[in-house]
C-alpha cells in the first residue's frame, strides 16, 4: 500500500506534498514526512476522473490537475472534494498565481500559448508564444512547461530543444527568447523504424519541469545528461534521451 505508484508532477503549498500519480489517476495530498492526507480523482470520464493526470498546480483553495486527453481542468477543494471542471482544449502545464488564477499552457487554444484561467470564468485572455525552432508545426502534446516566480512574469521552457521564451503577464510582452548552450549536441527530430516495422519521430533530449530556484533563478531538469559530456541515444526507448 504504497502512496504513489506512478509519480508524474509535484507541486508543494505550505508543508503539503501534491503529487499526481499517473498509475491510479489520482491526486496523493501528503505531509511532509510522506504519510497520505487523502486522494482524490480515478480513472474515468466524469467529473474530477481522469482519462490521463498529468501536471497540477496548488493554490490557497484550490488543486488543479490537468485531464491532457478529455480537455479539461479539473478543480479540487483543499480538501480532496472535487469541486468543479473547466474546458480547454489540450492543456500542457498549469501554474498558480493567486487562490483563484492559474496560468495554463496550451498550443490549441486561440490567442497564444499562454492562457489566464479564472477559476469561476474559464479563460480571460490569451498571449504569448512558446519559443519553437525545429519543431514548430509539430503537435507536441508535452512540449511545454510553464514557471513563474511571482515576480509578473511567466516563463514557457520548450522541453523538447531546451528554448525559453519570458513575458511579462501584465503587458503580455516578451522579454526573453533564448536558452543556455547544452554541454553535447541534441539530436534534432528524426524518423526512426523500430522493432515493430513502424516509424516513429524521435526527439533527443527532453527536459523536465521547470521550477524556480533560490533568488529567483530559472531551473530546468535535463534527463539523461551523462558525465563525459554526452546523451544517452537509444531510440527503442522513444521521447527520451
């Protein structure tokens, strides 16, 4: 009877530990030595059930995961009762900015890549725009992820080629476009044949979350950086490095 099975995002609020597990589709609520303060959510397609849990984010009322696959937001009470959804289409990445405004990220959405959620009214405006050179035009269902130090300003961190685009939340201006140099050279996407006769897109390397560090500062995981300098390059192992 483990807590999680399958951990896929976390997010912490206070001495609170949310983690969605992508084996149950369920939100674990711990504390912050591990024992289980509830869960919420299973797999299904009715309110507060998950076809595909993936990022959440936690405010001071709410915890929202995102539904990736059934287009939806779903909003739980501090509690674990599930209080409502919200519709849009195919969400990537979700933060908070106050107890009833979420930042989420979407390529599907008209009006940008960045979309301000009021938690009673949906989505209020859209901006912006992930910062793309290989791969834009191709749909990425995870190519985005969001972060924001409170400062007014949000970040988007294209995973798939380490890129960052910075705006400004109040003029929805960017400020930034670039990246830091990785220390071996990505692999750009290319069609592989695997053992089963089919041909995928291989994309070498992805990132993971982005969060902030101590003084603000920007962090992002680059999986499978090896200690010579190089990635790891097995394309059996698809969308990883």
């Amino acid at each position: 009877d483990i807590p999680v099975y399958s951990p896929f995002a976390v997010s912490c609020f206070a001495d609170t530990i949310f983690v969605t597990d992508a084996g149950t589709k369920q939100i674990v609520a711990m504390n912050s030595e591990g024992a289980v303060l509830w869960k919420a959510g299973c797999q299904g397609e009715g309110p507060g059930e998950f076809s595909m849990i993936t990022t959440l984010a936690v405010s001071g009322k709410y915890v929202a995961a995102l539904n990736i696959h059934l287009r939806r937001i779903e909003l739980f009470n501090r509690d674990g009762s599930f209080s409502h959804s919200l519709q849009i289409n195919r969400p990537q990445d979700i933060v908070a900015l106050d107890d009833t405004t979420f930042v989420v990220a979407s390529t599907e959405e008209p009006g940008g890549d960045i979309h301000i959620v009021n938690t009673d009214r949906g989505i209020e405006r859209s901006f912006g725009q992930a910062y793309m050179e290989q791969y834009d035009g191709i749909l990425r269902p995870d190519l985005m992820r969001l972060c924001t130090g409170g400062n007014g300003r949000i970040a988007i961190f294209n995973r798939y080629e380490g890129l960052l685009s910075i705006h400004d939340i109040e003029t929805e201006e960017c400020v930034y476009r670039g990246s830091r140099e990785y220390p071996s050279t990505p692999t750009p996407p290319a069609p592989f044949t695997g053992s089963d006769g089919e041909t995928h897109t291989v994309f070498f390397p992805i990132g993971g979350n982005a969060f902030t560090g101590s003084e603000g500062m920007l962090n992002v995981i680059v999986c499978n950086y090896m200690e010579d300098g190089s990635f790891i390059s097995d394309p059996e192992y698809l969308d990883f490095a």
